[in-house]
C-alpha cells in the first residue's frame, strides 16, 4: 500500500487550498446574487511595469484587466478557471504534483472547458498565482525542465523523497555536470547549509558552463558557476536569488553579446515581465552584467554576425524598456546597433582554450570589483 508523501511545504499547501476555495467561493456568490462573475488580474504590458523600491525589482502596475463571464471568451476562462481549481484541489489533498504539459493534455477531459493551446494553460495559472500571491509550485504545478546546474564550494542540504535531510557537496559530491537544481527551491525543500564560494557566475551556454568547469575555475577562483540553460527557470532565478540575498554572494551574469542574451540578465537582476507578479521572489537586483558587451566585441576583436531584423527590432523595444533604463545599458543598445554585430560567448576561443578562464574573467571580474586586485 503506498504511503502518503510527507507534506514538504511548511503550511503552504493549506494556504493554496485555502485560497483556491476562496476563488470559487466568490465565483458562485456572484452566482447566488445572480450577478455576472468576473475576475481581475494585472494588465501583463511593458507600459503596466513599474518599479517597485521596496524590493528593488520590476513588478506589475496598478492597470487590471477584467475576465467576464459577459463575453462568451470571459466564461470560457472562468470556467476553466473553475475546472482548474479543482484539479489543485485534488493534487493538494493527495499529495500528488502535475507538470504543466500533464495541466494541458488533463483539461482534454474537460469537455468545453478544455484549452486550445498550453499557452492559455500557462497563462491562467499564472493568473491564479497574481490573484492569490502564491507561486504555481504551491499549486503543485511544476515544469517539465527541471532547474539549472551549479558547481562550487557550497553544501546544501535537501529532503529527499522519504522527508528526510541529505546533504550535497556541489564539487565534492558531484560529477562534471554540477549539482542539478529541483524544481522547488523553497526553503522547506532546499537549505544551503555552508557556502564558503566568494561569488557566482550565471552562465548562459552549456560550452561555456563546460570550459569553466574543465579549466577548474570554480576551483582557482573559489566561486561557483550555475549553467543557467538560455532563460534560466523560475527554480534558477529562485536558487541565485536565494543564495545571493542569503550569503550576501555577488552574482554576475556571462551570456552571448545579444539582445536576446541581455533580457536573460534583465530576468535574472529584475524580473521577467511574464513572472513580474513575483518578481521580489526570483529576482536579484545586485546581479551585474559581465559579458559578452558590444563593447567587449570590438574591443576584444570577436569573430561575429551581423544583426538580424528581429535583434535590431529587439534592440529597439530594449531602449524603451525599464529594465535597460540606465547609462551602461543605453550606450551599449546604441553601440550595437551603430556597429550592426553580435558575438557569442565561445567566440573568445579566437585566443585559445584557456583565454576565456586566464584572461578574459579575470580582467573582467577584477574590473567589476568583484575579483581584489
């Protein structure tokens, strides 16, 4: 007979449940009253992102839009709305998880209020998470990725399935690839237990994470390295946060010199438009940019492209967008667009293998007063 999964959440699950049954609750109020039900959520534009000073981040204005069941789009929402709801609902009282691919192809059995697309699935539990100011991990909804990678001298301490307390060592007890970071890194599932690492680089690329780690400079540096996979996932965000405002660890962010490259950091210090409801959650706010720059390209002759119609598009939004709103970010938009190039991190190999760990960081890192001299 299987056993019921030990509730690994600190009250959070009774507090989702809790929630989720207030939202239904009002849906059949309005009913009773025979009002038309509606439900508000923030208006998820750049022109709805304000700044917030408290927590340093980019989070949603006070701009809502209204779900009404007037329109039959509106009903076709709080219906799945409804629908969802319940499924959490089961999930919470079971002790069971759904990723949100299993939320997508679930609401197949939902007769009329089964999505078209995961795109609205995503999206409506992402609105559930801006009503009830949870995250989705405490609706049991999970991502099909898993998290990032991290190597460095840090011991973390993690429940394992059985609720019990395993510590990791993430270069002691782990192979080349680092320690692989779970989808729930809140502090009842993940504790960082010692963190002797001085400071942290988010890597964009696999080969760059790859080269790092093979010219052991987590090891002569004393930092820790995170492959943050492209647009790192929420549990990446969350696990940089995290350490950086709870070790006071300095994080730096080294991605390819383009557009696309430099909103990964903007999501890393600031805060992805998409996820800005909870942007004091996964944000880092010191997070500083290291590289690649424009500037970096010319001055270190990289081998580059020449920029495409959608990067000078991106580039262009960038300029207007809050997030890049300061002196460095502007003149380095405006050099790359002036200079139409674009470099990708491993373009440093032009000087050799260890160029980018002997030479390259270090100036860098050094430069950005994270390195003494």
């Amino acid at each position: 007979m299987a056993t019921k999964k030990p509730d690994l959440t600190g009250g959070r699950s009774k507090k989702a449940l809790e929630a989720i049954q207030g939202i239904a609750a009002e849906v059949y109020a309005d009913l009773a009253r025979e009002k038309v039900p509606e439900m508000e959520v923030p208006s998820r534009t750049k022109q709805n992102i304000v700044f917030d000073e408290k927590h340093r981040v980019w989070k949603y204005g006070a701009t809502n839009t209204t779900r009404s069941a007037r329109t039959l789009d509106g009903a076709m929402m709080l219906l799945r709305t409804m629908y969802m709801a319940d499924f959490i609902k089961e999930m919470i009282e079971t002790s069971k998880s759904s990723t949100l691919r299993e939320l997508y192809y679930i609401s197949e059995g939902w007769d009329l209020a089964k999505f078209h697309s995961q795109d609205e699935s995503d999206m409506l539990a992402e609105d559930l998470e801006i009503v009830t100011k949870l995250l989705r991990e405490d609706f049991k909804l999970r991502p099909e990725e898993d998290g990032a990678s991290v190597i460095g001298d840090i011991e973390i301490e993690e429940i394992t399935r059985d609720g019990k307390p395993h510590k990791i060592h993430c270069q002691d007890d782990v192979g080349d690839s680092g320690y692989n970071i779970p989808y729930n890194m809140e502090k009842e599932k993940i504790k960082f237990k010692k963190v002797d690492a001085k400071f942290l680089i988010a890597i964009e690329t696999g080969g760059m994470y790859a080269r790092l780690v093979e010219n052991e400079f987590d090891t002569k540096y004393n930092c820790a390295l995170v492959h943050i996979k492209g647009q790192p996932a929420r549990s990446t965000r969350r696990f940089i946060k995290r350490i950086s405002e709870e070790h006071d660890l300095p994080v730096v962010v080294f991605t390819d010199g383009d557009p696309w490259s430099f909103r990964i950091h903007a999501s890393i210090a600031y805060g992805a438009i998409k996820t800005a409801h909870i942007s004091e959650y996964l944000a880092t706010p010191d997070a500083q940019f290291l590289g690649v720059t424009p500037s970096d390209i010319l001055n270190y002759d990289l081998p580059h492209d020449v920029l495409t119609e959608q990067d000078v598009g991106a580039l262009k939004a960038e300029l207007t967008d809050p997030r890049f709103a300061d002196e460095f970010w502007e003149q380095e938009i405006k050099l790359q667009l002036q200079e139409n190039k674009k470099a990708e991190q491993q373009a440093l190999a032009k000087y050799g293998l260890e160029y980018v760990t002997s030479t390259y960081l270090p100036k860098k890192l050094t430069e950005m007063g994270v390195l003494k001299k």
